[in-house]
C-alpha cells in the first residue's frame, strides 16, 4: 500500500465526523464539478455554431481559391488546371469570374450586386446551390439570344421579379468606356430563369450567369478571376495549398477556406476561448477552497505531522501528502464534472433540448465535443488544483516535530 496515498486519503475523507474541512472540501469539489462540465458544455456549444457556420459557409465558399496576387484577372491556363487535378486530394477544378455591377431597372431603381459567372456544368457550388431546391434545374445557357441568370430570392421579393422578367447590368468597365468615350454606356441584359434562397451572414446578394457571358460583362475575353477547387477532405486544405504552392509558384494566391472567411472564424474562436478563460474563473474560486481546507488540515493535525517526521518520514514526503490531497480533489471534481458536461452535451446533440429563440439555420443550439477541448479543461483544473496544494503542502512541510509535539 502506499503510505503517500493512504494518509492522504484518511486526512481528506475522515468519517468520524463533518467538519468545517469536511464542508469545504465538498464546496471545492462542488465547484470544480461545475466549472468542469459548464466548461465543456461551452465549448462545444462553440464547436457546434462553429461547424454550422462553416458547413453553411463551404456551400458558398470553395475548400480552396487561387488567383494571381497582384491582379484581379488571369489568363485561363489549362495546363495549370490539369497540374492541380493531378493532385490525389483535389477533386475539382472550376474556373469563375466575378465582380461589381450596376443592376438597372426600368423604374429608375438601381443597385450595386456582385456577379460570379461559373460554368454550369462542372462548378460543384452551382450544382450544390442547384440541388438545395427540390425539383429546380437552373440554366444559365443562352436561349433566343438571351443569357440565363440566377438571382437571389431578396431580388425577387424586393424588386417582384419573376422568371422570365429581363434585367440589365452595367459593368465597370462600361461605364468608364462610357466616360472616356463618350457614348452610351453598353448594357448586357438577362433573362431571369430562377431564383435561389439562402441566409445570408457574410455576403449579400450574389447573381450567377454563365462563364462566357461574364467575360463578356467584364470585357476580359480569355481571362478569369481565378480557380476554385475541392478536395476530398477540407480539413486537408492547409496541407494541400502548401503542396500546390510549391507547383503554380509564388505568382499566384492560394486562399483556405479558412483564408476566405478568417475575420469571422477569428472572431468565433476568440469568443470561444475568451468563454474559456472567464468560465476558468468559477474553477478558480473553487480551487481557493483547497487553499484553505488544506491549511486547516496541516494546523489540525500538526501534532500527526511531527509525529510522522520523527518517524523518519522526510518533508517531501509530507509534502506529497498534502499534494497528493490537492490532486484527489480535482480529480474527483474533473471525473464527476467530466461525466456531467459528456452527458449534457450527448443529450442536447441526440435531442436538442435548449431550443433557439428564433429558427435561423437550425432550431436547437448545436454543439460537437472535441477531445482536445476536454483535455484542456481537464489540464488546466488540474493543474489549478495542484498550485492551490503548494502552498498548504509546503507549510505542513516546514513543520518542527519537536514544536509540533510541544505545541500540543
């Protein structure tokens, strides 16, 4: 048996009587099982929003993006695009155009949107978009002379449009030749096929037309803004870029997922892990209890100490004593604590038992556990709980047996 671990146990769980230490070993554990499972219930509440956003992000966003670093437009290059596609992680390559224009109506009314021109064919968020609406085919082909395009359903409601209605759009490159040459300002007109309905969080409203009729909107004939590509698994994207760096060369830009939208994912994990430190603090509190409910165990049985040392036990193995105590409390209050916050987070993925206010994307608040977020609470309680016993440990190991006797 060891000696260490059973004085320990007998000096923190005595079961003669309840004690003022009896109590506030109990708040200690009481606190450190509450900080424990509210933090990891947080957290992955963090790691719910966090994949819900992200997951509805990617439906608009590529895994990765490139384009030339100090230009807006590039050459389309197919022996480029087949270099990436030789890639074992990457299943598609889409080139896009996008950009600003003026969408004027007949009324007088007119608004600045941003136009993509994708090809219909093969860019995997166009038919991701597409197959979010049920029994829906988007076609952005030209038919009787007249560009497809897609709009979002805020247009619609906003300006009554329905399908077949025309709407015009003027790029900036037309009106600066309109200025600079001075003419009419050249139009180019579609014919609105459908619509599609999304909420929006980062960007607004997005009007899709076809490849060609974009480069002829943006007068860029044979250029793109760049290339989106998937790959097999997002999570690889940082692996990937680096790899396709190395092949297309510092001339071109290689964005993330991540990239694409940094300033929200930034601000969503300083929420996370500023809850994380703030919430350390009921854990902090309670952690003070040990301070004292040792102290007053080292003043109680300082008789015992001076008896133990006399017997030949060294100080630091008093000290270990009282560490060892420290460290039973946090690893009660991090077991119970633990289980509780698994538990309550298992219960809210499998039923949704806290429900949103109001239904935006989903209706009950989301969560996902991650291993590494319970071993750093975990860490983190324990290590709190240790530093509390240095001090109580260290004064019972500074104890005189022979004033401890005489003391008595």
């Amino acid at each position: 048996m060891n000696i260490i671990q059973f004085i320990s146990r007998r000096y923190l769980f005595s079961k003669k009587h309840i004690s003022l230490i009896s109590i506030l070993t109990g708040i200690s554990i009481g606190g450190i099982t509450i900080g424990t499972a509210l933090l990891i219930v947080i957290l992955s509440v963090f790691n719910g929003f966090f994949d819900v956003i992200r997951g509805y992000l990617l439906s608009f966003d590529p895994d990765m993006r490139i384009e030339r670093v100090e230009e807006t437009a590039m050459l389309f290059d197919q022996q480029m695009m087949d270099q990436i596609l030789d890639h074992e992680e990457v299943v598609s390559v889409s080139p896009y155009v996008e950009g600003k224009v003026m969408l004027a109506f007949q009324n007088g009314q007119n608004e600045v949107i941003d136009v993509r021109g994708v090809d219909e064919e093969n860019d995997p968020l166009f038919q991701e978009l597409e197959a979010s609406r049920e029994n829906t085919e988007y076609d952005i082909s030209v038919r009787n002379g007249s560009p497809g395009t897609i709009v979002s359903e805020s247009l619609v409601n906003r300006y009554r449009l329905e399908p077949g209605d025309e709407i015009a759009m003027l790029s900036p490159s037309g009106m600066r030749r309109a200025l600079t040459q001075f003419s009419s300002p050249r139009v180019s007109r579609f014919e609105v096929r459908n619509s599609y309905d999304t909420h929006q969080i980062v960007a607004g409203d997005v009007v899709y037309v076809s490849l060609e009729a974009a480069q002829r909107l943006f007068n860029m004939r044979n250029e793109i803004s760049g290339f989106d590509v998937q790959l097999t698994d997002t999570d690889l994207a940082e692996e990937v870029k680096a790899d396709l760096q190395g092949i297309i060369g510092n001339e071109y830009m290689i964005e993330t997922w991540y990239d694409l939208q940094k300033p929200l994912y930034d601000v969503m994990y300083l929420e996370k892990w500023g809850s994380y430190f703030i919430l350390m603090i009921i854990v902090l509190v309670a952690v003070l209890n040990i301070v004292g409910s040792l102290t007053m165990i080292v003043i109680q049985k300082k008789r015992d100490i001076g008896v133990l040392i006399s017997m030949g036990m060294t100080p630091k193995k008093i000290k270990k004593i009282f560490q060892s105590q420290g460290l039973q409390i946090g690893l009660i209050g991090c077991g119970i604590g633990g289980v509780i916050g698994i538990a309550l987070t298992l219960a809210q993925q499998e039923f949704g038992l806290v429900k949103l206010s109001s239904s935006f994307i989903i209706d009950a608040y989301p969560v996902a556990i991650q291993i590494s977020d319970i071993v750093i609470v975990l860490i983190g309680t324990m290590l709190l709980c240790l530093l509390a016993s240095w001090y109580p440990a260290a004064r019972a190991a500074s104890v005189e047996p022979a004033d401890a006797v005489r003391d008595e």
